[in-house]
C-alpha cells in the first residue's frame, strides 16, 4: 500500500468479475477493498440451478492463474465439446467440433454460484484482500490523490482507484456521473434445468426461433441442460405461468424434439434482455468493468466472458503501472485498459445486434439469405475453425494471464505478487 492512502484498489461489486480483478490484484501485492452486499457464497451448489454461466478457454485461464479453478473443476460441472446451431424457418445449420482445432472442449457450463464460490475462497488466502460484506456502498468524494469511500453503514476509507464491477444498476457508474446508454430489446430470457430423453453428448444447442433464440447447454448430468429461452416478454410471462406438464410440451415442441421429450424441468426465472453501455469506463480515479460497463444479447453467452476479460486486461494494466511506479488512478494510466477493452466490447453487442435482427424477422428474403449464410460458413472449414478459435479465447486482442497456457499459481514472490 502507498503512505496516505488505505488501499492501493477499491473494487465494488465482488460476483464473477469484482471478484476475480481482486484476486489478480491482491495476487500482485496490490492493497484491495472488495465491497459486496452478499454473504459469502457457501454450501454446494444446487442442481436444478438455472443460474449458469458459459466460459471459455480464456476465462479458464485466468481463473486458473488466481487460483480458482481448482475448486470449479473438483465439483460437476458441464462442459460442450461441440455446438449445433440451426434456423427454424430452414435447413440451415453449422457445426463446431473442437476436435477440428486441436482443442479438448470449446467451453464449459458452470453454477455462477460455484464461481463466485471458489474466487471467494482464493481471496481467503491473500492478505491484501480485505472483503467488506455484506456492505453497500453509500457515497464516494473525489480528490486529488485519492477517494474516499462511505459505506452505508458509517464504515470508510480511502483507495487511490475504486473499480466498478458492480452490475447493471452500478452504484460507482451513478456516483462518476458516467451515462449510461441502455436499448430495451422488449423481450426476456426464461431460464431452468431440464432433463431430456436422450442424452446431450456434451453438446451446446440453439435453435433461432423467429420470436428469439433457444438454447440448450449440457451441465453435467448427461441428461440435464441449461435452457435460456429468449423471447417476447409478454410470452416469457406466460411461459412462466405454464403448468409444469404444459411448458414441458411446449419446450419440447420449440425445441424441435432435437433431444427428445423434455422429462422433467426445474424452477423457472426471466430476466429482462437489454443493451447497455457506458460512455466511458474511465475517469480520474474511476474505471468500470463488466455488467457495469456493458450489456449484450446473451445469445452467443459472451457477456461474463467479456467481463473477466475486463478484469484480467485492467489487472494487468494496473500492475504495468505499479511497476513503474506510476499513480494507479491517473486517467492516463487507466485510458489503456479503456483503449483496449472498448473497441472489443463495442464490436461483439454490434455483433450480436446483428444476429438479433437477422434472426428475429419472418419475412421470407431474410430466411433464405441466413439459412444461406449458415449452410455456407458450415461449408468454409477454415472460416469456422477461425470462429471457434475466435469465440472460444484461444486467439485475439487478450491480456497475458488469458494467452497464457500454464498455471501461474505458485509463482509468486515473497512479498505476495505473481
């Protein structure tokens, strides 16, 4: 820690991405603040939680270097070694196969719950972790070499950068005074377990319904799935009310029996699908990461990935910066993690924009032209090797610990830092 000032980094939000930035950090030597309403994450996780995250080969990484992975990969957890995706309204389909690219699996399917779980057991074991929960906080005041933190319980303390990492509704984002842009797509995303008749074979599915995507993601039941049904919201409302025979059915029919009959399915939740993004991520003393700077679709299930790559890209940015000595909450010094990582965000949600609507219309030229498309991307193998590549982190615009293959645990010096 510097003199003056009680924490070199105070982060805001300690889920899947507040908590991983504080791993990296407190694993530099770097003094952190994590602030969390919740409790810490305890118990084992349920299986007929819905409440799953998709990540990559590049989150796994950098989840691997604090440490985390470990403990997510000693519970069940599902993993997709291939993906189908297909248009209802035409035979067009495309296939990935991690085998064509070398790899053992294209991603994995686990509890956010088992994450948040693991990061939080890794900050048990750093010293320079100090873990505010549950707290809330209630009022930041900038100054020249500093900030200054009140929780909502009359707690405070000064931090040279406080980090949001804390979700759509970001209490940091509010209290910077950064816009936030927000489009409402109108429909939301119904989300449970379901067990199906046949197997998943380790297999993640979508289907493009004209209403929205449906997908199916294996957990590690071989018969158990994901399913994050994005639709109308007044439908998702109905889908929810359905009896539990009913929606079977109906998910079984959506789905194109590609599974079989649906067996059985678990408690369901919506949550509404919009688009946000932050002016900036940046300001004197501010930087913003995650949900807090951005929204997607989550019909490519992108949008944790980009947040812990958020996290490892300003990690590291942070500790170029301490290293040189350099005054961690200049703008100068936080304008490149903010270079780096908008043009990558920006690019995926207009991406995923695209498919939304191109997918997402009846008329009849447009379902040709995608059906089309999917059938011809299948055919071009090293167009599709190059996605899979680009989707799976094994290749692009990424900070070091996610282009790393060998665990960096255990490599750290006496004084605490990787």
């Amino acid at each position: 820690m510097r003199p003056g000032s009680d924490f070199d980094v105070a982060v805001a939000g300690g889920g899947v991405v507040g908590g991983t930035l504080a791993a990296l950090l407190g694993g530099f030597g770097l003094g952190v603040a994590l602030i969390e309403a919740g409790e810490p994450p305890l118990g084992p996780t349920d299986p007929e939680d819905a409440r799953v995250l998709a990540l990559t080969r590049a989150s796994e990484r950098v989840l691997r270097a604090i440490g985390a992975w470990h403990t997510i990969e000693s519970e069940p957890i599902g993993c997709f070694r291939e993906m189908r995706v297909w248009d209802e309204g035409g035979s067009g389909a495309i296939h990935f196969d991690s085998a064509e690219i070398g790899e053992p699996t294209l991603g994995y399917i686990v509890p956010a719950r088992l994450i948040e779980a693991a990061v939080c057991a890794v900050h048990r074991h750093l010293p320079a972790v100090t873990a505010f929960r549950p707290a809330r906080l209630e009022t930041i005041a900038w100054g020249r070499e500093r900030v200054d933190l009140r929780l909502a319980d009359g707690r405070g303390f000064s931090a040279r950068l406080v980090v949001g990492a804390d979700g759509a509704a970001s209490r940091v984002r509010a209290l910077a005074g950064i816009e936030e842009r927000v489009r409402d797509y109108h429909q939301s995303a119904v989300c449970c377990t379901a067990v199906s008749e046949k197997p998943h074979g380790e297999v993640a599915r979508q289907r493009f319904l004209e209403t929205g995507p449906l997908a199916f993601l294996p957990l590690a039941d071989p018969q158990r799935s994901a399913i994050v049904w994005s639709t109308q919201s007044e439908a998702a409302q109905l889908l929810l009310q359905e009896s539990d025979h009913d929606f079977r059915k109906r998910l079984t029919a959506a789905f194109d029996s590609a599974l079989g009959a649906i067996v059985e399915t678990g408690p369901r939740t919506a949550f509404p699908l919009v688009r946000g993004y932050a002016s900036r991520y940046t300001g004197e003393r501010v930087a913003l990461v995650g949900d807090a700077a951005h929204r997607i679709h989550p019909l490519a299930g992108q949008g944790a990935n980009l947040g812990v790559m958020d996290a490892a890209t300003l990690a590291e940015v942070l500790q170029d910066a301490h290293r040189a000595g350099s005054d961690l909450g200049e703008l100068r010094v936080l304008r490149r993690y903010e270079r780096w990582r908008k043009g990558e965000n920006t690019a995926m949600m207009l991406v995923m924009d695209l498919f939304k609507e191109v997918f997402g219309t009846g008329l009849a030229p447009v379902r040709l032209l995608r059906n089309l498309g999917l059938s011809a991307t299948d055919a071009a193998i090293p167009l599709t090797r190059w996605i899979m590549r680009r989707a799976a982190g094994l290749e692009g615009d990424l900070p070091r610990l996610a282009l790393e293959t060998a665990r960096v645990q255990g490599r750290r010096s006496d004084r605490g830092g990787w």
